[in-house]
C-alpha cells in the first residue's frame, strides 16, 4: 500500500491497521447502499458521516497507524 510506512508489511500482526481497514469497507457498503436513496434528511446527514469516516480512516489514519505501530515496536525492541 503506498500510505503504509510500517516496518512490518503482514497485516496479520498489525490490529490497528485491520481495524481501519474494516472501517474503511464498512463506510464504502454504506455508502453504496446510501446511492440508491433518495436525497433525504437521514440520508445525507449520514452519507457525509460515512464519507468523512471513509476518507479519515483510509487518507488520514491508516498512514498514521504505521507510525504508531513502528514507535511501539521500537519501545518494545528497547525494553528487550
């Protein structure tokens, strides 16, 4: 991934990562099933929340997530 800046490339050991990872695909479902509604008022108040948690999670906090991760592996790799 080009905004993963994690010392470590598997996901199985990153929980942070699978975690905005899923959040990411639950927005998009959301967000494709808000297409199909009509231009209400839940729907657009919701269809802007699920954009802003779509693109916060995948844009924002994932390339965050890696250095998040590394700083902690470095603590941990210190303490050992």
């Amino acid at each position: 991934m080009i905004f993963d800046s994690a010392i470590i490339r598997s996901h199985n050991f990153k929980l942070i990562a699978r975690v905005l990872l899923a959040t990411g695909f639950y927005a998009f479902i959301i967000l494709l099933s808000l297409g199909a509604k009509h231009i209400e008022a839940p729907y657009v108040l919701l269809g802007q929340v699920s954009t802003l948690v779509y693109f916060g999670a995948l844009l924002f906090l994932l390339p965050s997530a890696g250095l998040l991760e590394n700083a902690t592996l470095s603590i941990n790799k210190a303490k050992a």
